[in-house]
C-alpha cells in the first residue's frame, strides 16, 4: 500500500546458548509445508492439528464445551502475548487486538472501530470502538492500547514483536488524547503500521496492569473469560455474555496440556479430547487418522514455515561467507522430499508466504563447490564443523535436521544433530 497524497485519508471504519549450538529448528520460513490446522480463538494457523470427524461436519449447535489438547511451550509460560513463552491457545479467547486479519489475510478493525494516516505516513490516528468492556468490567480506552504498546516494546519484557515495532516506533511517540483516540507518531515511515498490529503479540491488556497481572489474570476483552491457568498444566475459559461482538457459540474451553505427539492422538481417537492443536502429525500417524472414522484432518496450505537459521552474531557464523557457504550448500528439495515426505513447497529463504502481496520470488541456487570455496576464504579449508539442536516438539524437526545434515556434507560442512528436550525447544522458537 502506497502512502496517500493530498489531505490525511481514512483508511478503515467500521463496527546464551554454548558454543556451536547456534542452529534452531523453527517455526518461520526455509520451507513451507502444507499441513492441517484449527486454533481456538486464534487467527493465526501453526501447524497441522486433527478433529472429531462429527466435529468438521454439519453445522455447529450453541453451547457445550471444547475439549483441546495442546503441546505446552514450558512450565515458564504466561498468559503474556507480548512474551516470548506465551500460552498461545488461550490468547485468541481471552484477548482482542487493535486490528486483526480477515480470511484473506487483510487487516480489519477489531478493537480500533478506523484509523487514518497523515500524507508522510508518520502520525496514525486509531478511533477506538464504542462499548467494549474489559472482563473485570473496566472500560476499554486509548490508554489501554497506548499502555499495550509500551509493554511490548519494554526491553525487559524481551517481546518477538518489539523488533519489528521498534523499527519503526518508540514510547514517546505513542499517546491517547481523549478515551476514544490513540495517536502514533512514527520515528520512520511506514504506510501499513496497521499489519504490523495484527500479530498475537498485541493483544490489548488494561493500562496500569502490574507484569504479574498479566502473566496470569487473563483480563482481556476477548469473548472468553479465564476460569483457571496452570503453566504446562490445564486450564479452562468461559463464554463472556458481554462481548461486543456477542457471546460465543461455545459455553466454554477446555485446555489439556499433552507434550507428547502421539498420547494427543490417543485421547483423540478414544474421544477424550475434541481438538489437537499446534501440532505437526507426523505422515504415518496422519495416515492412521485420516483412514479413521473417529476424527478428521483439517488441511491449510502454506499453514506452517520452517527454517534453519543462523545465529550471525556467534564467533563460528559472524562471517558472512560462512552464511553464504552454508545457503549454497543445503538442498532444499531434498529437505521438503525427506521431512515433510514432499507435502509443502519450497520457502527460497523466503518467510513471505507466495500468495502475499510483498512475496517476492528469489529461486535457491545450490553450488556447493562454491560453498568450499568461500569456507576456504574464510580459513576453513578443510572444512567447518558445528552443532544443530533440534527436538520432537514437531515431528518434523528431527529428519529436517538430518537432511540438512547429510545436503551439506559435499560442500565441507560436518553437522553434528544433537536433540534437545522438548521444553529446550519450544524455548528456543519463541
């Protein structure tokens, strides 16, 4: 989207790791799989889950509780969206966002009613919606949103979303008026600030909410409720009657924290559970549920991105031919053949999914002769050897890791794979 000419123009209105251990598995953008996916109450689909077969059919009846089972990030995870370990299937039910996505993937108003940007695209303006109530009964302000912001953008808070806001805000610039107007003045242009609002890690909480309140109260303006949390335990929300979008066709969530892959399956099958979430089935375990009568894959393409990623600023990967070697040496096919058994497409170091509007095609190339010599040139002649963490967290990661492992031996690279615990993991991606 270009910056508008002329007079400001309304854009919406409506209702330390140790050394060598310096590669991740997770989940963001060398390939992207097409997989199967149904969140609760969230908007952003991550990975593939599978459902009751009665549950994916026919039309939904009010009432009743959801039953979901889902791989806890840590014993350390928080109601927190602005935190790195955050209990992400809750958040979608407890929480609204100044702006969310629509189905195509655009950003709508949610708790912002409109909001309009100056000519320079520097100051945006966002009115906020009438009648919203927070679920101790305090009203929803400006102030609550200008507070959010300034949460995530907190250094000690260390949120995945301060990185990207930062680049373009900073706490000064940020105010509310009035009750119902919430100011931005941007410390650099940017002409879709609203996108970049629509990540989970914005959910709104209430101005003047102590960190320990936030971590744990679950006060948000969402159409659930929490009723009860325990950190990689369960926990469960209400439907909120006083949603301003109206009450949930649900009476209330249930959450179960199952880390292991195929325990969530079994309580599937055997119809203790309504709904995996967050989770990669593994082919051969999605081939079992798919052949059942008992539940139901639901499939998204593009639903999930993986990457293996560099830390640049660690002695072993701070020179950039070292980086340049390693690209040029992986294979990506044989990755997407090998772990994913062919079912996804090749991100090209790409974390733009290929249907949005900012994708821009770039090919890999692969020339691993090439790659040894710019190890060489590095002072690695005879190669370079390094660790790569991985875990089960995700079916996928483990022969993801090998794969790469054995693509980039040709060009000089000796990986060692080193599996990591679950908890390591979901640490690691956050």
């Amino acid at each position: 989207m270009s910056p508008p000419s002329g007079s400001a123009e309304r854009l919406w209105r409506g209702s330390p790791l140790p050394r060598r251990r310096v590669l991740q598995l997770a989940a963001a953008g060398a390939l992207a799989v097409g997989g199967a996916t149904a969140l609760s109450g969230c908007t952003q689909a991550q990975g593939p889950v599978a459902l009751p077969t009665e549950a994916a059919t026919g039309t939904p009846s009010r009432g009743g509780r959801l039953r979901i089972a889902r791989p806890a990030n840590s014993r350390a995870e928080t109601l927190d969206s602005a935190a790195s370990l955050s209990a992400y299937e809750y958040l979608g039910a407890l929480y609204n966002r100044l702006v969310r996505l629509d189905e195509e993937g655009q950003p709508v108003p949610d708790l912002a009613a409109e909001w309009e940007v100056s000519p320079d695209a520097r100051r945006w303006t966002f009115r906020m919606r009438d009648g919203v109530h927070f679920h101790d009964g305090r009203p929803f302000t400006a102030r609550d949103a200008a507070f959010t912001i300034a949460h995530i953008l907190d250094p000690d808070i260390g949120s995945p979303q301060a990185g990207v806001l930062s680049s373009v805000m900073s706490v000064g610039g940020i105010s509310a008026p009035d009750p119902t107007t919430l100011v931005i003045d941007l410390d650099a242009p940017h002409s879709d600030l609203p996108s970049l609002l629509t990540a989970y890690q914005c959910y709104i909480v209430p101005d003047g909410s102590t960190l320990e309140e936030i971590q744990t109260s679950g006060n948000g303006t969402g159409p659930f409720r929490l009723s009860s949390f325990r950190p990689s335990g369960r926990g469960s929300v209400e439907a909120y009657a006083d949603h301003f979008a109206g009450p949930p066709v649900l009476d209330g969530i249930d959450f179960f924290s199952i880390q292991d892959t195929q325990a969530r399956v079994n309580a599937l099958m055997a119809k203790q559970i309504d709904l995996i979430s967050q989770t990669n089935l593994d082919f051969a375990t999605a081939q079992v549920v798919a052949a059942s009568s008992a539940a139901t894959i639901a499939r998204v393409k593009n639903g999930q991105w993986y990457t293996i990623p560099t830390l640049a600023t660690s002695p072993e990967f701070s020179d950039v031919r070292v980086r340049q070697a390693l690209k040029l040496a992986y294979d990506p096919q044989r990755i997407l053949d090998v772990a994913v058994q062919g079912a996804g497409t090749i991100g090209n170091d790409n974390p733009v999914v290929p249907t949005d509007a900012a994708h821009l095609a770039s090919p890999h190339v692969r020339d691993p002769e090439r790659a040894r010599a710019l190890l060489a040139e590095a002072g690695h002649p005879d190669g370079f050897a390094f660790e790569l963490s991985t875990s089960s967290l995700d079916p996928v990661f483990t022969p993801m890791a090998v794969s790469f492992a054995n693509a980039v031996r040709e060009a000089g690279f000796r990986v060692r794979v080193r599996n990591e615990s679950a908890d390591f993991q979901a640490w690691a991606r956050s």
